[in-house]
C-alpha cells in the first residue's frame, strides 16, 4: 500500500519510496516494502506492532540504517527534496532533530545543561545565543532550573526523557522525529509534552512513534500504520482510520485511543456518533443526557457500564490475614551511590498480591521498588521477607546471553531435564510471542520485543516468589500487555507478590487491587486503587491523572441522578 505517489518531489520534508530493510542474517525483510511522504508543517503519527519495522524505518530517515546499524537498504529515501545517501548521518542535524527510543541513546552522559547545549556546541552557535536557547528549552520542556548542574547519570528515566527531549527540540529543526518519547513520564508530565511536540507549526514536520495516544491523536494530522510485515496497513485521519479499520487494528495488536472501544461499544447499541471520538468526552457528549434524548440515554446506558467494567480491577482483593512476602520497616532508601530520596518508609506486601507502585517522574518509584525486592540495600531501617527478582526499566539491563534461547534457559532451574527445558523454552516463547527468534542477539529486538524478553525470563520459574515490574508496559503493543497481564493474574492466582511500578493508570486500575503513591519524599496514599483513582486532589498532588473510564463513571452518575 502506498502512501503517495512514488516519484520523488522536492516539496515534501521526508519521503521513502519502496524502501525495504533486511538485517544481516535474518530470513526477512524488517520494513517494507514502504512508500511513505511527510509534508512541511504536517504532524504524522506512525503506529505498528512491536517488530514490525517503525524505529528501524525512522533510522533509515539520516542514513544511520545502514551507515551505523549494518543493514541491507533498497529503495529512495529523501529529506527536503535531497538523496539521504549524499551526507553522512551527522551531516542532517541542522535538517532533522532526532529522539531515539532509548533516552540514553540521545544523551552523552554529562551534566543537564552540557547535554541541551551540545547540538548547539557542534554547530559552533555563539555561547550567548547558545545559553539562551538552553534556557528557553529548558522551561518549555519543564526541565527545573535545579538540574542544570546534575549528571544525567543521577536522573530517573522518565527524568532523562524530559532531558533528551529538551536537548532533541533545542535544535530547532525543520523536522522533528520522536520515537517513543512518552514511554516512561507520569501523565501530566505525557500531556504536556505531547502537547508541545505537536505545536502547529508551518515550518516544521512532526513524526512521531507513541503507544500512549490519549491527548496525542487530538493533534495529528494524518497517521500511518505498520502491520506486522513490515508494509503499511492503513493510512489516512485518524477518525477514519480509527472506526474504518478497529477491527483491523485490534488484530494486529495496534494501539487505538481509549475513544475507540468507547465507541464500538456504542455502535453496537446503534448510537454511534456520527462522527467518530478520539476522546471519550466527544464520545460521551453524543449522548450527554442534558440534550438527548431519554431513549437514547437509556441504550447508552448499557454500552457505557460494559466499556466501564473492561478497565475496573479484575484481580481479588487480598485478606488481611494473608501471609506477607517482603516488608519495610522505617525504610530509608535511596539509588546506588546516590542521597536518600525516601524516608519512614512502612510498606508490606502480601502473598498473592498485587500491588500498584504509582508516582511523578523522580517521586523514587524505582528506588523503592529495588528496596522493596532487596536487590538495593537500605541507608537506615530494615527488609523482612523473601528476596525478589525484578525486571528493570531498561529491559537491556538484564540480558546475559546471546541468544533469545539462551535467556530463557539461563532463567530456568538447573535440575530440570534437558528435554523439560527444550518444552518450557518452547512454550514460553509462545506465550510472550517470541516463537521464531530463538537463535536471535537480544539486543537484535525491537523494544517491545526486548521488554517481552526480559519478563519472561523472570516468570519462566518459581524462583522468585515477589517480583517487581519497573514500567512494564513501556514499549509493548496492545497483544503484549494483554499477555503481560494473563501472566501477571497467573502469577497471582500462583501466591506470587508482583509489585507494578506504572504511569498507566488504566493498568493500574485493572491489575491491581491496592496502590501506593509516592512523593515529596514518603508514600503519599496507600489504599484501594479505585479510591485513590476518585481522589482528585491526591492525583494533583502527585501528578497523575484520572484512568480512561472516569468521565464515563462520572456520565452513568448522572444519568443516574437524572
């Protein structure tokens, strides 16, 4: 499929024209055959399923597939009417600014202001119009004016995110490429800078790879999705592609806006609205019981409550009475090396349990979560329970072999047979949809499918009887995180403790039955996740937001009043 006539013109900002991509020593093709342009000033949103080619076709854009990433490139690729292959990859900085996936693959490991000021630096910018541009993007992006001495070293990841964002748009470019530049920011911290990269701007192009669409889609202008060949799927406005191809989308494992099962729901009940919601508020206002009519509320009704019950807690509440796994007790924590971030801290999680870690960037969300697993030893206090394994922010960190294969049989317990351990590989690929890659370097994966990786290794044994997930769903398309929470209610159900340290409140919501949020140094709340979700005011303070289905909540309330 195309996405616009294939022969090459100087007016578009980006083009591919039947580009493929295969990496050496793999049987097909990562992209492609693609065909794809961004216009000057348009603001594109590139969707796909894990591995299926959307940041490899975003480094193929300056040339670094294949000049630094061995790969096999066929096809036209252009930016601003030029040949790709003329410059070296460095040669288009002042074209393209460029985010990659990884924030610690955009910075360089020095202080905050040294990293926002680098771009600048090499292109021999005066140093007062140099400091002047720090700051500006400093503030617009939200980087405190406290950080400009830090190392980046001493930043939490959603905290390097806001750094590497700061330094990427500092640039100025013409156009700017994101991928996934939301995976690991609290929901205040998502809006905002979603908001700021999609700035109507004529003079600058805008494509960007992000699964959290929710006060994103609002602002795009045309959208473009991968399936998992590696070729386009669908093309076009987001409301057309969004009602036109849900059913398409949804096979694929593609992210779609919460609006869109909103919206399905309410198709079904043959109320749809007549034009199709990327929120849920348009969804709703179609049938807003202040101006429609009592019929129409009343077949709405049942369609709202089914769309209300798919993000409530499906998983038990645990008894009072149940055993408790690991404990602190007047705990101080802090990172390795670094100040205490967390004092008086008393949490207990218990057999069977899972337990919502939630917080700003920087609240020590992390710091608690390796505490609480005892990987990460305390400053004062104590730890009681049993040890946990954890799987880190960075799925990377966690690799050892040099295969997908060899992971999985590393995670395994030595006693068992080989020829138990040939099925438990077999069948655990399956189920993290890995089957295929056995003979792959992990770091060969895309970053869903490193994620997948790294969580099955942890959950291929009874090893560890508390696990601790550091942002699990960053990363993953919409069949991993189906997966990744069958498997989590299957390690409950088993009497695992999982701890989940998440920005996604609607994850939050449906996996956990009790949360805690954390900031200004402690644990802020501690309660039924669907309490503190109702807590507006607590959500302020530790700049979160309301789950998807709240205003769907609050419209059944009051119809209910009516």
């Amino acid at each position: 499929m195309r996405s616009d006539p294939s022969s090459p013109k100087a007016g578009f900002a980006a083009e591919w024209h039947e580009v493929t991509v295969q990496y050496p020593f793999a049987k097909g093709q990562a992209v492609g055959p693609v065909s794809l342009t961004v216009q000057p000033g348009e603001r594109v949103l590139l969707l796909g399923p894990s591995g299926s080619g959307k940041s490899t076709l975003l480094l193929t854009l300056t040339g670094l597939v294949p000049n630094s990433i061995p790969a096999t490139v066929s096809g036209d690729i252009r930016l601003f009417g030029a040949d790709v292959g003329m410059r070296q990859p460095w040669a288009w900085a002042a074209q393209v600014a460029q985010y990659f996936q990884d924030a610690d693959q955009t910075l360089c490991g020095m202080r905050v202001e040294d990293e926002i000021a680098f771009a600048l630096e090499n292109r021999a910018l005066p140093p007062k119009h140099i400091a002047d541009r720090v700051t500006a993007a400093m503030r617009r992006v939200g980087v405190p004016e406290s950080w400009r001495s830090c190392p980046t070293s001493t930043l939490s990841g959603g905290e390097r995110q806001f750094v590497a964002l700061a330094a990427t748009l500092v640039q100025n470019a013409p156009l700017f490429v994101a991928d996934e530049p939301t995976a690991h920011l609290a929901p205040q911290a998502a809006d905002r800078l979603h908001a700021l990269l999609t700035e109507h701007d004529p003079h600058r192009s805008v494509l960007i790879v992000d699964h959290r669409l929710d006060g994103l889609i609002q602002h795009i202008d045309r959208m473009v999705v991968l399936g998992r060949d590696g070729s386009i799927l669908a093309e076009g406005r987001p409301r057309t592609v969004f009602r036109a191809k849900r059913d398409l989308l949804a096979s694929q494992g593609v992210w779609c806006p919460v609006a869109s099962a909103l919206d399905a729901r309410l198709e079904q009940a043959g109320i749809a609205p007549p034009v199709a919601p990327l929120s849920v508020d348009e969804a709703l206002a179609h049938v807003d019981p202040g101006t429609t009519s009592g019929e129409d509320v009343d077949r709405a009704i049942p369609a709202v409550e089914a769309f209300v019950a798919e993000y409530t807690v499906r998983s038990p509440h645990t008894a009072p009475d149940t055993p408790i796994l690991a404990r602190l007790v007047t705990a101080e924590c802090a990172p390795f090396l670094g100040p205490t971030v967390l004092r008086n801290i008393d949490l207990a999680i218990h057999q069977g349990e899972t337990l919502g870690i939630l917080g700003a960037n920087g609240a020590g969300k992390s710091t608690l979560g390796l505490c609480l697993s005892g990987l990460l030893p305390l400053k004062a206090g104590k730890r009681i329970g049993a040890p946990g394994g954890c799987a880190f922010q960075r799925p990377e960190n966690q690799f050892t072999a040099g295969t997908v294969r060899d992971e999985i049989l590393d995670a395994l317990p030595k006693q068992i047979s080989t020829k138990d351990k040939a099925e438990h590989v077999a069948g655990t690929l399956a189920v993290w949809g890995l089957s295929g890659f056995e003979t792959r370097h992990p770091f060969e994966l895309s970053q869903g499918q490193k994620r997948r990786l790294a969580l099955a290794t942890l959950t291929v044994s009874d090893r560890w009887p508390l696990l601790v997930l550091d942002e699990p769903m960053a990363g993953l398309d919409a069949h991993g995180v189906s997966t990744l929470m069958r498997e989590i209610q299957a390690l409950q159900g088993s009497g695992h403790a999982i701890a989940v340290i998440t920005h996604d409140m609607d994850l939050a919501l449906r996996l956990c039955p009790r949360s805690i949020v954390v900031g200004e140094g402690g644990i802020l709340a501690d309660g039924p996740t669907e309490e503190l979700m109702r807590d507006l005011a607590l959500l302020q303070r530790a700049g979160l937001a309301e789950p998807s289905c709240a205003r769907a909540l609050q419209w059944l309330q009051r119809v209910a009043s009516c």
